[in-house]
C-alpha cells in the first residue's frame, strides 16, 4: 500500500478495501488534501471528532460564495439553477427556507405510509425470480426497488423510471464530465416538465405536496422542486440500494448472521439495519464544503477556500469512537453513527431509507431465508467516491432447489 500520509488514496487498493486504506488515512493523516479520481484536489476529514465538527461548524459552508471576501461575493455568480438551488448545496438562510418548506410535504406519516406499497414491491420482485440460478441482487432487487418507491413518492409514470436510474448512475460514478453534465440535464428537463404537468393535473404524489406547500405566502418555485426531486431521486435511492446490498452481503459472509436476522423480530433488525449503516456506510463521503476562513486541526490548517470532503466511512470506522470498527456487530450501541451525516443537512430521507431497507430484508429473509452467494469470483465495488458499492452482488436464493434439480 502506498504512502497515504503523502501519497494518492483512490487507487485500485481503495476500491479493493475502502475501510482499510481510509483507516491508513486516518492514522498517518487525518486531515489532509487529496487528488480526486476526476481531477482537482480535496481536504480528506477522516477521525470521527473532526467529521462531526465540520458538518456542525458554520465556518464550513456549502455554497463556495460564502467562503469568498464578502466585498466580492455579490459579483461571483452560484451555481446555475437548478442544481444551485439544492437544500444540500446550500446555507443559511436559503436552507433554512427550503427545508421548512419541504418538510411540511416530506412528512414522516407520508413516509410510513408508503409501507405497504414498498411491501407490495418486494414481494413482486422477488416473485419474478428464479430460486435455483444465481441471480444480481443489485440489478434485480437493490436498485430497482427504492427507485420504483422514489418514483412513486414523486409521480414518476413507470416507463419513466429505466431513464432515470441510468441518469442517476451517471451522475455518480467515475466518468467524463460531459456525461455527468449531459445527464443532470436531462433529469432537470424531465423533471421541469414533470412539475408543470402537476401543477396542471394535480395528484397525491410528493410532486403535488410540494406544489402547494407555503409559508406565510412563500412557496416553493418550480426550478426549487426540481432541485428536490435530484435529490430524492439520486440520495434516494442510492443510499438505500448500497444498504440493502451491504447488509445482504454481510449475511453470504457469516451465515449464522442470515439465520439470526431471519429469526429476528421487527426491532433487532432495525437495530441490525443501524450497524449496517456504520458498518457498510453507503455514503462513503460527503459532500463538498468549502472553509470559510482557516481552520486548524491539531496544527494542520485547512487555508480559505479549499474543498473539504467529510469521509463518513473513515469517521464510522474510527476505534476512538467505536469498538473493534471493522466488526460487524449486530448488537452494538450504533448512537451517533453518522451515515446520514450530521447537523443543518442531515438527511431528510433517513427515515424513508430505514424503512426500504427494513422492508426489503424482511421479505427477503422471509421468502429465502438460506439464500447463499451465488458466484467464487470476488466482488467488485462502484467506482464512485460518493457511495460505498457493490457493482454487482450474485446470490442463490434457493439453494434446496439447486439441490433438489441435481
């Protein structure tokens, strides 16, 4: 392994072992700046007390404007519309007026409501496959399910949806910028048009919630639901379909754990879902800040205006925090984990990626509890910087069925 106190981290030895050589970082180097895989370079936080300040500290902004000298921000144009205008990609007070709007229709009972519709989903995904022949949980169930429930949450007519999570899986792995630009268009189009059709023909679906929100006469404006929807659909589904993937394949490491979760009653797996999430950290980093002024770590500065990236997976392995990280530890007290970040943009959809996950293994287990891994050759993960994922994940289902054909 190479020089990781000086030298690059995103190398092959990454995305064969993010965790080990992060857990490197953070010991040689806990603060340091780092080259992207796409070019430019970015200040890596990784030990578990730096990340929560940064995400918690004011002097770390989203919008790069706000780390400008004051006297030149109002001559620095943002980011164009309607990427600019993401909750995540802003500070107050133009964050605090868009998630106190979007709150009030991303509701929590609008969430538990969608149980059974997801319950419904799983159910005929894994209908439709076949127990006796290994099968890509990540094509076949991981993916396809919180997208078909982010879709529905939105209004998104179910022709639609291929068109979508190719858009999505552009926009976050490894890959030439005019494809990443040529995508993010093409969702902000889709989903301009969406909003005007909804806006015409109103229905029950988040779209139409966010349309009709207001607060003391303000409302959200049509390029801002757009900027929504990119969210919801890109942090949606991603996060949810890299937790399902991790938790399944913690299970194909250590049956015992399968056969424990499959037991188990609804609150020891949400709280096996928890360590899934420190554990597995499907965000593996969060996204950009800039810093406001200087900041010093321990007596290194991070200087005004660079990039700091915020490595939640390093932060969740940090043994200052949590015992023996690198375990899998279904009972483990997982409080403070920070999966789903911390502070003003912790993230609105946890609830929602709880719920999919807890569903998603449920039925899974339910259905196939002895479901085995379906291929010798070692698995391969995404290469993208933002979620911690598997490129595919192979699995028998049925393994008595493949027995019983022999």
């Amino acid at each position: 392994m190479t020089d990781l106190a000086t030298g690059p981290v995103f190398t092959d030895d990454y995305w064969r072992e993010p965790f080990a050589v992060l857990g490197e970082v953070r010991e040689q180097a806990p603060v340091r700046e780092v080259e992207l895989p796409e070019g430019g370079t970015t200040w890596l936080v990784t030990r578990y007390a730096d990340a929560r300040s940064v995400m918690a500290d004011p002097r770390f902004v989203k919008d790069f404007r706000n780390s400008l000298p004051e006297e030149q921000r109002a001559n620095v144009p943002g980011l164009p519309a309607p990427a600019g205008l993401m909750m995540l990609l802003n500070d107050p007070p133009v964050h605090t007026r868009l998630r106190k709007l979007v709150v009030k229709a991303f509701t929590v009972r609008r969430v538990a409501a969608l149980r059974p519709r997801i319950e419904t989903i799983a159910a005929a995904l894994l209908e439709g496959m076949p127990g006796d022949a290994a099968v890509d949980l990540v094509a076949d169930y991981a993916v396809p399910l919180p997208m078909a429930v982010i879709c529905e949450l939105l209004g998104v007519p179910v022709d639609d949806r291929d068109a979508f999570g190719a858009w999505s899986k552009t926009m976050i792995d490894e890959g030439p910028d005019e494809g990443k630009q040529q995508a993010s268009a093409s969702l902000a189009a889709y989903l301009g048009e969406l909003v005007e059709r909804k806006r015409a023909e109103p229905d029950d679906a988040l779209i139409s919630a966010l349309i009709e929100v207001s607060e003391e006469g303000d409302a959200l404006s049509t390029d801002e639901i757009v900027a929504m929807g990119m969210i919801l659909l890109i942090a949606g589904h991603e996060t949810t379909a890299t937790l399902i993937t991790t938790a399944v394949e913690a299970m194909l490491r250590d049956p015992a754990l399968r056969d424990r979760l499959a037991a188990s009653e609804s609150d020891a797996l949400r709280a096996a879902i928890e360590e899934f999430l420190r554990w597995g950290s499907p965000i593996a980093h969060a996204p950009l800040r800039f810093a406001a002024e200087d900041v010093d770590f321990d007596g290194v500065v991070i200087p005004r205006g660079a990039l700091v990236t915020v490595s939640l997976a390093a932060a969740n392995h940090d043994p200052a925090r949590f015992e023996r990280p690198d375990d899998y530890e279904e009972l483990r007290d997982t409080t403070g984990h920070l999966a789903f970040g911390h502070g003003l943009h912790f993230c609105l959809g946890a609830s929602l990626a709880r719920l999919e996950a807890e569903v998603a293994l449920r039925t899974l287990l339910d259905r196939f509890p002895a479901f085995v891994a379906g291929s010798d050759v070692p698995l391969e993960r995404r290469r993208s910087v933002l979620v911690n994922a598997w490129a595919r994940l192979p699995v028998v289902l049925d393994p008595d069925a493949v027995d019983g054909s022999a």
